[in-house]
C-alpha cells in the first residue's frame, strides 16, 4: 500500500514523471463554474467540453453519479472528470451536495484507469470544496481504492 502524499502547489501543475491523471469531482447536473474547475478550464478547455457534451448526451451514456470520464489534456497528462456530487449548495437547510459512495464508485473507475496507463494520481482535496464534503471521510475511500492498489496519490494543498 503506497502512502497518500500532500504537498502545497497546484493539482493543474502535477509533479513527477510518467503519466499523470489530474482528478476532481463534479456535480450531476451539468453545470462547470465555481471551484477547481475554473482551474482546470484555464489550463486546458478539453475536460470543461467533454464533460458538458457527457452530461448532455446522458440519455446514450454513463453520465451519473458515481461515473468516471478521462480527458486527455496533453501526451501524458489525462484529467478525470469524478461525477461525485448531487446537485449544488443552493442555500441553508438543502444539506451538502457530496455523495461518498459515488466518489468511492468513481474512485475505483479511476484506479482501474490509473492501472491500465500506468499513471499516477494528482488531485486537490476532492469533495471537500463546494460539494461540502469532509477529508475525515473522503481520504479512506482514496486510501482504499487507489493507495491500496500501489496507485501513486498526490493531494495539492493550493499555496505558495
């Protein structure tokens, strides 16, 4: 079992070599426009596409919670697109939009791809931004599908 690393940087900007796979959790609604996906979109305008075209072909494919898409963003960097979240925060009293067996669902897609590329996982605190989920929660179900599997993880902490 390799140990989860955590560095202070940017997830866009991966560290180290070989194949690289950038994963974050999006919501089941379609919309891309608040939190790390800004940052992914500056960087590369592919997965923020693909994604949108996922969500609105839904009815001839997985999109779901609990879905996994891989992006291809450069020769060996591949952003995954988690769908791990219901809904947005609309307001108090609606509860938090994270859904953890879908992150944990969309974990172990990710991990099987990770395995087939040979790719190391780079990915912020995934679930914990806007969806409102909580690391306590989140980091076991990373530690349990990829960690667990010899899959390199590196969280980005976003500071100097």
């Amino acid at each position: 079992m390799t140990v989860i690393e955590y560095v202070r940087g940017d997830a866009t900007a991966p560290r180290g070599k070989g194949v690289k796979i950038v994963a974050h959790v999006c919501n089941d609604l379609g919309g891309w426009g608040k939190g790390f996906v800004l940052a992914v979109s500056r960087r590369w305008p592919e997965p923020e596409a693909a994604y949108r075209r996922w969500h609105r072909e839904r009815a001839r494919n997985d999109f779901g919670l609990g879905a996994a898409q891989f992006v291809q963003v450069e020769p060996s960097v591949w952003v995954a697109n988690l769908v791990g979240q219901r809904g947005i925060r609309t307001g108090r009293g609606s509860g938090v939009p994270v859904r953890y067996e879908a992150i944990d669902a969309a974990l172990g897609l990710l991990a099987e791809r990770a395995v087939e590329l040979g790719a190391s996982v780079h990915m912020p605190r995934i679930g914990c931004g806007l969806a409102g989920g909580r690391w306590s929660r989140v980091e076991p179900l990373i530690a349990g599908r990829l960690s667990a599997r010899g899959i390199a993880v590196t969280v980005y902490d976003f500071g100097a």
